[in-house]
C-alpha cells in the first residue's frame, strides 16, 4: 500500500477507501482483461478450421503475431516505467484487441486475419507490464507477491468463465457469438481500469523506486545492462524453451480432438480453457505462499517439469476425455509462473527503475518461444501427425529443465537476495 503519513483520522479513512477501492477494481480489471489479452485465443484455430485453413497456415498467422508481440514488449516496457499515463494504455490495448476481433468476424482472408493478429500481439505486449506496473505501484514491493497472486486467480477466474461463456455461446449461437463477448469483456474491461484512482498509483514505485528514492534517466539501465543480468537471463532462456514447447499445445489439442470427430468445435475447446483455468485460480493462490516459504527456484522447478508428462499424454491419447490431464498440467504450469516469474523480476531489479523493462526483456523471451510454437506445432502436425507433435513440444521443456537445474546456485542466491 501507499506509505502515508496520517495526519487525522479522517485523512486515514479516506486513504484506506482509496486503497480498497484501488485494490477492488484491480482484481475486476484482471478478471475482464483476461479475455482481452488473447482475443479470441484457442477458438482461433477451430474457427478458421471452419473457414477451410488448414493446421500450418493457422500456425504460421498465430506465429506472424507472436512475433510482433515479441518485439513489442521491451519498448512497451520502457514506455510504461516512463508514463504516468497507465489507466489511459490498458483502454488503449483493449480498444485494440476488440477492433481486431471485430475484423476478424467481418474477413478470414490472409491479409485480415494476420492484421487482427498483429493488433491483438501488439496489445497483449503491453497489457503484462502493464499490469505488474500498475499493481507496483498501488501495493509497492512488499504487497507485490500476495497481490499478484490475487490478481493472477482473478485473471485465471475471468478466463475460465469466459471460456464457458463462449463454448455456450457458441455451441448454442455458432462460432460468431464468440466476438461478441469480446467486445463485452472488453468494455467492462475500459470501465473497470476508469474506477481505479489515478491518485492511488505510485509511479515511481510502479518502475521499482520506492520512499523518495530518484533515477536519472539520463543514467537509466538500457538493454546491454540486461544482457549482463545472468540470472536474468537463465529465467529469461529457461521461459524461451518452456513456451516453445507449451503455447502450441492447448490449440493444437483441440484440433486434434476436433478433427478425429469426438468434441464440438466450441464446446470442447472451451472445455479444454475451463480446465486449466479452474486449476490456475487455486494454483496462483498457492504459488504466492509457496513463493514466501521456499523461494521462487522450487516453484518455477515444478512449473516447468509439469510439460514434458504433460507432452506425453497429449500425443498418447487425443480423445474427449484427455483434456482433463493434458490441461490440469497446463494449470499447474502456468499457474506457478503467471506468479513466480513477474515477482522474481520484480525481486531481482528492484531499485533499478527499470522493472518494467526487464518484465519486457522476460516476455521478449516467452514471445520468442510462444511465437515459434504454433508454426513449429501446426506443420509437424500436418506433417506427420498430432501425436509427434506434441511429443516433440513436451521435448523442450527437458532443456528448461536442465538449464534451470545446473545454474540452481545462481538462482537460488539471486532468490535469497535482499528485495
């Protein structure tokens, strides 16, 4: 929370409205963001299935956004530590991704559909630092990691039911009906960020710089600091392997289920979403307890040995029934490092001024990663078949593994360090 000085009570309460009421539209702003972040996500694939593309082609547009997001995020980084202007970019991001969804309903040519892409990628770039910034600097360092696995379930909650809501919607309405909700999610979104005070945002806590501490900015950290940052940069490449094996398998399982003919297109992909979700909410609610008693290296240890099993039974059984395994993994994956990895970095750069830039310089690596997999996913597939595919993704989670496991030292000093 913000550090006051409490000159009456009356200042005292009003401080304390304020922060709740900060607090309380954060974790609304998660919940309706979540389903803004990804547009329309997993039903992408079945829906330009149901237009005629085929497995490569879905997985080189995906990756064509994937790699925009990617190069996005560090400049969108640096933008955010630098602005005052936070509440104003989420609604620009949501505005975004709600245009491209609209154009994606209105065109499924090549050229539409890698433009909607690209302007949901560029929007999501910004909506992670985003809201690490922004919660910084309402609750500081020393709330960070609890509010951020509050935060994390919210986000978790809002996608869960938005999976739902769409896999009824159209199941019941068609595929189409899924757009719509995206721009209701996306509105409630915009009214969400509006209700937070702009007065409870420290900005400069918001970039790591707490208690009147100053950054020149002539002498700010650039990106070469970064490139010297060695724990940094083995979360940085141990993330890159993990999501190059991890971001292809959720579409690419509702394919292989839809197309063998034993799931409906909407109702089994959003199943798939549910599932995952469910498990992320009480997996983030755990993380930022597990975080406080044995460190962040254990918890990212777990996380990243969740995808090869989860690799293996993807590729041995494409039916209905596997998507409960194939995605309670996805949960417990996911769920540890949507809360371990933005607090980690959090932790490491603190008092750097530049927090912001190095969650970019993280997801510049996941993007590398996340935006390779659907291609690498689609093609093999289309090639020689789901269950290679997904036991070739599972395979890079073992270099995360053996990565993470031989610089244990490093890691666990940089964990032990003083925020």
């Amino acid at each position: 929370m913000t550090h006051t000085a409490v000159a009456s009570p009356k200042t005292g309460n009003s401080q304390g409205i304020l922060s709740n009421r900060a607090l309380f539209s954060l974790c609304a702003l998660n919940f309706f963001m979540a389903d803004v972040q990804a547009g329309i996500g997993p039903f992408l694939g079945v829906f330009l299935q149901r237009h005629g593309w085929q497995t490569g082609p879905i997985g080189s547009v995906m990756t064509a956004g994937g790699i925009v997001g990617m190069l996005a995020t560090v400049p969108a980084g640096a933008l955010i530590d630098q602005t005052t202007k936070k509440r104003l970019f989420v609604i620009i991001a949501a505005l975004c991704t709600i245009s491209a969804s609209l154009l994606l309903l209105s065109s499924q040519s090549t050229l539409v559909v890698t433009l909607s892409q690209l302007t949901t990628a560029l929007a999501g770039a910004g909506i992670g630092p985003l809201m690490a910034g922004m919660t910084l600097g309402i609750v500081r360092q020393k709330g960070f990691n609890a509010q951020i696995g509050r935060n994390q379930a919210w986000n978790h909650a809002g996608n869960m039911v938005g999976a739902g809501l769409s896999g009824w919607l159209g199941w019941t309405f068609g595929l189409t009906a899924i757009f719509f909700l995206e721009v209701t999610f996306g509105l409630l979104a915009i009214a969400a960020v509006l209700l937070i005070p702009e007065k409870s945002i420290d900005h400069q806590a918001a970039r790591g710089l707490e208690d009147g501490e100053s950054h020149d900015a002539g002498k700010a950290e650039n990106i070469k600091s970064f490139l010297r940052h060695k724990p940094l940069l083995i979360l940085a490449a141990c993330l890159c392997f993990f999501h190059l094996g991890n971001a292809a398998m959720l579409p690419l399982y509702g394919m292989a289920v839809v197309s063998a003919g034993k799931g409906n297109p909407a109702m089994f992909t959003a199943m798939t979403v549910v599932v995952a979700q469910a498990v992320m909410i009480g997996v983030s609610l755990l993380a930022m307890r597990f975080v406080a008693t044995r460190g962040y290296w254990i918890v990212l240890l777990i996380s990243f040995a969740a995808l090869p099993l989860r690799g293996v039974i993807a590729g041995t059984f494409i039916e209905h029934w596997g998507v409960w395994p194939v995605q309670f993994l996805d949960g417990i994956g996911a769920g540890l490092q949507s809360v371990a990895v933005p607090g980690l970095v959090a932790r490491l750069l603190n008092g750097t001024g530049r927090v912001n830039v190095g969650q970019g310089v993280v997801m510049t690596a996941q993007g590398i990663g996340a935006s390779l997999s659907p291609a690498l996913g689609g093609w093999l597939a289309e090639d020689l078949g789901y269950s290679t595919a997904f036991y070739t993704l599972g395979c890079f989670a073992i270099l995360s593994l053996g990565l993470w496991v031989s610089f244990a030292s490093v890691m666990r000093s940089a964990d032990r360090s003083p925020a």
